[in-house]
C-alpha cells in the first residue's frame, strides 16, 4: 500500500520543512509495516524537504514537471532537475493542472513518458467530473485518461507506476466516492492496465484513491481489494492526520 500527500499549492519552505520532520517523526513512532509513504511538497521546498526525510524511507515525489529535457522554458522544472532534488515521484496529470492549465491526455503522455525516462515513478491521476458521472460518462472518460496518459509508455516494473482515481467532485469538497463506486472503478482501470500491459503487471500496479479521503473515512475506502492506496490532499498537511490514514492501511495489510 502506498499513501502519497499532495500538499498542492500549500505551506512555504519552513512550515513544509516542519510538516516533513513532523511526518517522518510520526512515521518512525506508528508500526506502519510495509505501507510506504511519499509527500509531494511545492518545487521550492523539495529539497529542505527532502532532507528532514532523510533517514525516515518517506519518499519525496514533485507535484508536476515540464515534458521537455530543458531548454527555453522559462518558468518550467524537468524531470532531470527533481531527480537531482532528490524526486523519485511525480504526480502528473492532476485535474486541477486538467482544468486550470490545460493540459491535455497528449500532453500528460509526454510527461509520463519523460518521467520514466529519467527514472520517476509517475503519479497518473485520472478522473471524472460530477457532470460527466452524472451523464453516465465516468468510465469513458476514465479509460480515455489512462489509455491516453499511458499511450506506448514502456514500464520495466509494477512499481514503476503507480495510478490515482480521483474523482474531481470529491476532491477538496469532503465527499467522497463510496468505497463501492472507487472500487467499481479501479478494478476498471485495472483491467485497463492488464489490457494495455499484462495482467500480472497490473494486479500489482498500485492504484490508489483521492478525494476527500480523511482518517475517518480511510479504513472503508482502503479496506477495498483494488484500492492500494490513498492520494491526500488536505489530510496529508497534517502529520497527525496524514499518518492516521497510514495507520488504517497498515492495519488492513495486517489482517489481509
Ligand atoms: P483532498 O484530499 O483535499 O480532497 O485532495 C485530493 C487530491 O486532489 C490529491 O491529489
């Protein structure tokens, strides 16, 4: 299982340095077993971030990153610049970079493709809008999205990308998709995966669910079979909060 927090556009360099010591102090208290952890702190902060994790196995993952290896891109980070941050992640395809910057199935391509070329895991985030679930569209937009950000990407290993359901009306607005609806969905991305790769390379991609997901609701969204996983967005600005949600998916691995 892994939980990744996508701090967003939140904290500056010295309450983001004081949320990942407090984190990776939570993290060495709780029997956290063999759920990994990974924060996604702002471009400024990943490496004084990077290192109060030191030491802690929490990895440091970028909230998004340019397509091209460098250049004239003024304002623009490569892959090849988080990896010598010390990145081993990278989310891409956030709907919030979908709605407010445009950015296109083509374009999240790209930026899988050049995240593994450099050696990132990549965070591919797919996900329905309230009007497209409500026109009985999700899974066609869904499918568009992974077969469209995964496009001829070669994976050596399952651990080499990791997917994230994010429904966009639960994101940031304390609904959450019903443990039945996120399940119902990433076993069809999963097949999705199988499809496009194979099926064992699938059933161990984790796949993993956000929106909304808080340490109360937690344990039914992650008790599911094909949820591997949680992307936090509020919860993970909280090491208390971030690391309850872990503890909840430690505490099914240990049943399971
Ligand atoms: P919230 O947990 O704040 O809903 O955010 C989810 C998210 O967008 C994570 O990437």
């Amino acid at each position: 299982m892994l939980i990744a927090g996508n701090w967003k556009m939140n904290t500056d360099v010295a309450s983001g340095t004081k949320l990942a010591s407090d984190i990776a102090k939570a993290a060495a208290d709780a029997d956290l077993g063999s759920v990994a952890l990974a924060v996604c702190p702002p471009y400024v902060s990943l490496m004084p971030v990077g290192d109060a994790l030191k030491g802690s196995g929490v990895a440091l993952g970028a909230q998004n990153m340019h397509q091209e290896d460098g250049g004239a891109f003024t304002g623009e980070v490569s892959a090849a610049m988080l990896v010598s941050a010390g990145c081993t992640h990278v989310v891409l395809g956030h709907s919030e970079r979908r709605q407010y910057f445009g950015e296109s199935n083509h374009d999240i391509q790209q930026k899988v493709a050049r995240a593994r070329q450099n050696g990132l895991v990549p965070i591919l985030c797919v996900g329905e809008t309230k009007a497209e679930r409500d026109a009985g569209d999700a899974k066609t937009v869904v499918e568009g999205q992974v077969r469209g950000g995964l496009a001829d990407v070669p994976f050596d290993a399952p651990g080499d990308l990791v997917i994230a359901y994010e429904p966009v009306w639960a994101i940031g607005t304390g609904d959450t998709a019903t443990p039945e609806q996120a399940n119902e969905m990433h076993a069809f991305i999963r097949g999705l995966v199988a499809d496009l790769y194979d099926k064992a390379f699938a059933s161990d991609v984790h796949i993993l669910y956000g929106g909304s997901m808080k340490p109360h609701n937690a344990e039914d969204l992650l008790s599911q079979p094909d949820v591997d996983g949680g992307l936090i967005g509020g919860a993970s600005l909280d090491a208390d909060s971030f690391i309850a949600i872990a503890r909840h998916g430690a505490a099914i691995e240990a049943k399971a």
